[in-house]
C-alpha cells in the first residue's frame, strides 16, 4: 500500500503536543536551561511545506540543515546554523496502519525526541552534520541510546524502542 498523504490539521496539532513533549525531557536529560529551544529555535516541517526532493518517504524524519553564518562580535561567536526536523508524512502514516498499532502521539514523540537529540548534539556537542558515513552510523547509534534512555518508561513508549533496537519495522 502506497500512502501519499499528507498530515491533517489534527496530526500536526498531536504532532506539536509531541514536539513540546519533546523539547522538555531533553532539556532536562541534558540540563539545559529553560528557555534554550527560544534560544536556539528549529522549524518543524512536514510534505505539505517543502520540495518534492526534500521528501523521502523511506524514513519517518530527518533534520535538516538550512545554512549556517557566523555571527561575530568582539563578546560572542556565536554559531547561527539554522536546523529543523522534516517529518516523513508517508512513512509515518503507513507505520500507523502497521500491526504493532502505535498511535501518532507516541510515534511523533519519539521520532522528533529522536530528530531534536540529533539537532542538541549538533549545536551543544560539536558533532559534525557532515560527517563521513561511518562518523554518521556511529552518530546515529549514540543519537538512539540516548533517545531510548530519554523515553525509558515513557508510557507506551517501551514496545516501540524495543521494535526499533530488534531492527523491526516499526
């Protein structure tokens, strides 16, 4: 089965709700201050929002990264790469008819707990968005243990990581 939708109205309010979820346990896994995501926004964007080769339908997320400058002066040197998550809508919507029946709350919480670890060990951990292939499955390994110990006991939330580890469709 082919889906080519996209998220209604109502998924991208569960898939905000989720966002903000999100944002809260990781500020508090890695101690960061309460107004850090101000600080350091990210977009979150969907099929409906970006070009056709942007979409991939293969994966349920990806961050993205729209530039980067230096903004100098003699106090900072602040980093102003801009990131955002790129959430799959196929891909999740077919995970959603699967057998396991997650729900899109729980799904969208991981996936963007996932996508918004990635964007946190970019900004904070100097971790290379470029990196070679090998740099990059290493990356992701670290990126999905730290998920798993963010959302450990998280309800309903155990079945889908232990899916994920297997290496099963989720």
């Amino acid at each position: 089965m082919t889906i080519e939708g996209f998220f209604t109205e109502y998924d991208r309010t569960i898939v905000d709700k989720a966002a903000r979820l999100a944002e809260g346990l990781i500020l508090r896994y890695f101690n960061l201050a309460s107004d850090d995501w101000m600080k350091n926004p990210y977009s979150l964007l969907t099929w409906k929002q970006v070009a056709p080769w942007l979409r991939d339908a293969n994966v349920f997320a990806q961050t993205v990264r729209f530039g980067s400058q230096k903004k100098k002066s003699p106090q900072t040197d602040i980093d102003a790469t801009l990131y955002g998550v790129l959430l799959q809508d196929p891909a999740i919507l077919r995970a959603l008819l699967r057998p396991q029946q997650h729900d899109l709350w729980t799904l969208g919480l991981f996936v963007l707990t996932h996508e918004l670890v990635h964007i946190v060990r970019f900004r904070k951990f100097q971790v290379d968005f470029f990196g070679s292939v090998n740099e990059l499955e290493k990356e992701e390994k670290v990126v999905h243990g730290i998920t798993k110990e963010i959302l450990s006991g998280v309800e309903n939330m155990d079945d889908l990581l232990n899916l994920y580890e297997s290496g099963l469709q989720i």
